[in-house]
C-alpha cells in the first residue's frame, strides 16, 4: 500500500480508498456478509480510509461499516459527510444550516458506533446557507472532539476560497476520471495554493471503466444511473452509452498491450495527478478492494497519458460546467 498526506495537513492515508457509496443502496441490492468480508480485506491489505455518508442510505453504510470495522476502527481513518436531508426536519435538497449539521453528526456517531470522526465533509454546497455558518458548525464539532479534521465535497474553487478563510479545511471530494475532468481546470490549481488534498471519487467512471458495460446495457428502476445522467454528464444515455463504450474498448485494448486491467489503468490514471491524495472506489465484494490495490504498482509514462487522451477525444456525452 502506499500512503499519502491530505493536501498539507498532518491527516496520511492509503492512496486506495473503500467507497461505501453502493452499501446504501443506491446501486441495487448488496450482499451486506460479503461487502464485510471486503471491509476485511481491505484492512488486510492496509487500506485506511473508509469513506461513507449520512445520506447514503440515510445512515445504512454508516452501519453496516461500523460493524465491519468493530475494533479496527481505532486503526483507520474514517470519512463521512453532512447536509444531505435524510430527516424531515431538514429542508430539501441540500441542508448545511448549523443546526441541521450538529443533528447530522449526532446521527452519523450513532450509526458508526463511535465517538469521534476522522474526517467531516460537508456533502455539496447549499446555495441558502452562508458558508461561513457551515464552518462554524465544523469549527464547533472539533472543539467538541466529535471531528479531528473537516473537509468538503464538490465545492469550486472559489467556494473553496470561502471555507479556508472560516475552517481549517484539509479536503474536497470531487469526481474525477477519465472522462470527468472537469474539476482540473480551476478548483485542482486552487486546492494546491491552498494545501487543500483532492479525494477523487468515481474513478472508474461510476462502473463504466469496469470494462463491463455492453451498449445495450440497462440498470435496474432503483440504480441511480438509470436515469443516463451521471453528475450532469449523459455518459449513459441510449444515444451516448454505445459511443462511449467504444472508447472503453479503445481503452481496453491500450490496458492489454500494458499487461494491466482496466480498472487498475483507470485507477492508476486517477493517482498519477499528484494532487490528488486518495482514489475512492465503490467497492462491495473482496475481489474488487484486490483489484484496486494493484493499480499501485502501475507507472504511467508522458507517452501514456498523451495516447490516453487521444484516445478520450472519442468520448461523449462530457461537459465542462462543473456539477452543482
């Protein structure tokens, strides 16, 4: 395993991440015994940050986390996220109102089984709260010793400006891979001014880098993605999915000339950018944790990346707005 600091903080982690988004629910049922035995083995293999969320599930991945770290937890670093309305008391949408914060952190202590988190992100920017009052809430739970480092998820580089002057932010949470990138362009250059850590979620394009889609691939009702829109790209549409499934088999073909899988060349693609800090894999069975640990033996050359983005130029259904 190789370990990395958090931006400029103190906070190291593993590169390779456990995402728990898919305990939740939102992508189909899961076999919680075997999603535990893959919380097992990503201990075993040295993975120390488990990401999940208040409003994955509305506490589900929370749960079932904590039960499968049971004493481990102490030896990891554990992220969770905020403001997500999972109550009906908080109001739709988004929900980073101090109040509704403290409630969150409460709920989500109680859902890990534990007393303290490592790492708090507020989930996504809420446009009718004052950022400022966001980080106040943050500030007050690590007085409190509830929260050792705060952070934030999908916040642009400007809102990023705002948050550092109010809370000693450590980390975003953005989505990035080969075909989102969208994030590079201002808010990556930002975060490094600002000893700010990237924490890359979706790196194999939310299943599409797998290499197992077909063109004719269908999701189920309860499968986020069925709706063809992914964080605003429609990587998934009828009209796109069998484009971009093309590109995927381009890619393919690169990853066997490489000797490498390619969720591993995916994944190595992510962690090239010295920027981010950790790559986060939604991950649900111990084969898929093994996977993904490999891709830290892998070295991308210049030459790589250049046909890498050639390659990419096939890609559709992108855009250069990022997601709010």
């Amino acid at each position: 395993m190789e370990y990395r600091h958090m931006g400029k903080s103190d906070l190291v982690v593993s590169a390779i991440g456990f995402g728990c988004w898919e305990m939740g629910g939102n992508y189909g049922a899961i076999d919680t015994q075997e999603v535990t035995t893959a919380i097992r083995r990503a201990l075993d293999l040295g993975v120390t940050l488990f990401d999940t969320a208040r409003g994955y599930g509305a506490g589900r991945s929370e749960e079932i986390l904590g039960r499968a770290l049971g004493a481990d937890r102490k030896n990891v670093v554990v992220v969770t996220k905020c403001a997500i309305p999972t109550r009906p008391d908080q109001k739709p949408r988004r929900d980073a109102r101090y109040d509704s914060i403290m409630k969150d952190v409460e709920l989500s202590l109680q859902s890990l089984g534990t007393d303290y988190i490592d790492l708090l992100l507020v989930h996504w920017p809420d446009p009718d709260t004052p950022i400022p009052e966001s980080m106040r809430a943050l500030n007050d739970l690590r007085g409190a010793g509830k929260v050792r480092y705060v952070g934030v998820s999908n916040f642009s580089a400007a809102q990023l400006r705002v948050c550092k002057q109010f809370a000693p932010v450590i980390a975003n949470q953005v989505g990035y891979n080969l075909f989102d990138r969208r994030w590079e362009y201002e808010m990556f250059p930002t975060a490094q001014e600002l000893g700010i850590g990237i924490m890359a979620y979706g790196p194999l394009a939310h299943g599409l880098l797998t290499g197992t889609f077909s063109a004719e691939m269908a999701f189920g009702e309860n499968d986020w993605r069925s709706r063809g829109i992914v964080f605003g790209q429609a990587l998934f549409t009828p009209e796109n999915l069998p484009k971009n499934v093309e590109v995927v088999d381009r890619l393919k073909r690169f990853a066997t000339r490489r000797g490498v899988t390619l969720p591993r060349l995916a994944l190595a693609w992510v962690l090239s950018n010295p920027l981010v800090a950790v790559a986060l894999s939604g991950t649900r069975r111990p084969a898929e944790i093994e996977e993904n640990v490999e891709a830290l033996a892998i070295k991308l050359t210049e030459e790589d990346k250049a046909e890498l983005d050639t390659i990419m130029q096939g890609a559709v259904g992108q855009v250069k707005e990022i997601p709010t």
